[in-house]
C-alpha cells in the first residue's frame, strides 16, 4: 500500500471511529465503503477486522456491565457467531460485484433504521424468537460484508433500550460476531501477515476518531451531526449500487 493510499485509509477508519463513537455501530460499514473506493471490497473487509474488534472491546469496557449484557444477550451472541461463521465460509467465492451490491443495500438500511423508527416494539415473551431471528440476519450480514449494524440496530428497537445500554449490548455483540468473521478470514487466506499487520495499526486512527465521536455523544444532542452522517451513508450507499451496476 503506497503513502498516498495509507494516509487515505487512516482517514477513512478516523472518520469511521467518529461515526461509532457518536452512535455506538456503523464503523465496519463506514471504513469499507470508503475503502472500497480505492480497495477490492475482501481487502477492506480484511483490514476493519482488527479495528472493529478492537474499538468494541474499547466501547465494551467502557459501557461496563459486561456480564450483565453476556447474560442478557447470550442467545443472540450464539446464533450470530454460528451465522457469521457459517456465510463467511458459504460466500467465500461471492464476487465483487455482488459484494458491493449487497454492502450498498445493507448500508441503506443501515440508514433508514437509524434515521426513523421503522420496528414496532415487542413484549417481552417474544424476545427469545427476536433474538433468534434478528441474530441470524445479523449473521448473514455480518458474514458477507462485516457491517451487522442495521439488523442489530432493529433488535435493540424492539426493546426499546435506551442510549447506555444501546451502546453495551451493540458492543458486546459486534465484538463476539467479529471473532469468528476474523478467524474465517484468516482461515480462507484473506488476511494474510502483512494485511493483518496494517489492520492492527488502523486501530490506532479508528479509536482517536471513536474518543471524538464520544465527546459529541456525551456533551451534545447530536442530532444536527447526526443527520449529517445519515446523509453520507445515503451517499456512499448509492455509490455502492451505482459501481455494482457498472462494474468493471
């Protein structure tokens, strides 16, 4: 990766971290849209894999609690680490263009969730099928393009949780999903030495962008920030779709 690419990158996963920092998800789907503009979509999947286990092990310590969220959320945590798992090693051949298409719909989902409440709330008797069902999604997501924020971002709606504990529980859980997509990479050669390498040093950028998001998150409403971000998700999603369409 030349100097030029590098700088463009730390760029991209600050301005990712930032995003996660202010809303607690969205980092992976941030830096690989932005990476793939100059990057095949494996390449910036592989090189978010250690930032994103990284910044919500941050976020998780943070938020504290953690054997209350492992406990409250352990049904979700096991069917996504199956998921995730199982449609990285399914999708391993899935070509480019499909990737880019698929990241740009996940994206504007990712989007019209955050930006309304689109997912009724639901009794408390339903939430073990919630769990299940929102995991597996997630685990689809997450296998394919390691950006599950949407269909988490949808589960947490229906409990109607507020802001702290949005940010535990979408920690702990991007965390333990980000394992097995890590190992399965490694396993499929996607993330080779030096990659990995680069990967663990965009750490660095990625948590001083997350520590900017949080001051935003803890000291102001946000929400003018906030729409500012939605509207560069739109953006970046329909350019997604847009290079899928004419790729190559």
């Amino acid at each position: 990766m030349d100097h030029t690419t590098l700088i463009v990158a730390c760029a991209a996963f600050s301005f990712a971290g930032a995003v996660k920092g202010l809303a607690g998800i969205g980092m992976p789907t941030a830096a690989i849209a932005l990476m793939t503009l100059f990057l095949d979509p494996r390449t910036a999947i592989a090189l978010v894999l250690f930032p994103m286990i990284g910044s919500n092990a941050w976020q998780l310590l943070r938020a504290g609690q953690l054997k209350r969220a492992a406990r409250r959320y352990a049904l979700f945590a096991g069917v996504l680490l199956a998921g995730v798992a199982v449609t990285a090693f399914a999708t391993q051949n899935t070509g480019d263009r499909a990737l880019l298409a698929f990241l740009g719909l996940v994206i504007l989902l990712f989007v019209a969730v955050s930006w309304r409440g689109l997912v009724p709330p639901l009794a408390a008797r339903y939430d073990k099928g919630a769990q299940v069902g929102f995991a597996l999604f997630a685990g689809v997501v997450g296998g394919m393009t390691a950006g599950w924020g949407a269909p988490l971002a949808m589960y947490l709606a229906t409990k109607q949780v507020d802001k702290d504990e949005f940010v535990r529980a979408s920690g702990f859980l991007i965390f333990v999903g980000s394992l097995p997509l890590c190992l399965a990479y490694i396993q499929l050669g996607f993330l080779t030495g030096p990659l990995a390498g680069l990967s663990a040093a965009m750490l660095i950028p990625t948590l001083i962008g997350f520590s900017l998001g949080e001051i935003f998150r803890n000291r102001l409403t946000g929400e003018g920030f906030r729409t500012a971000i939605l509207i560069v998700f739109v953006l970046m999603g329909l350019n997604l779709l847009r290079r899928a369409i004419w790729y190559g």
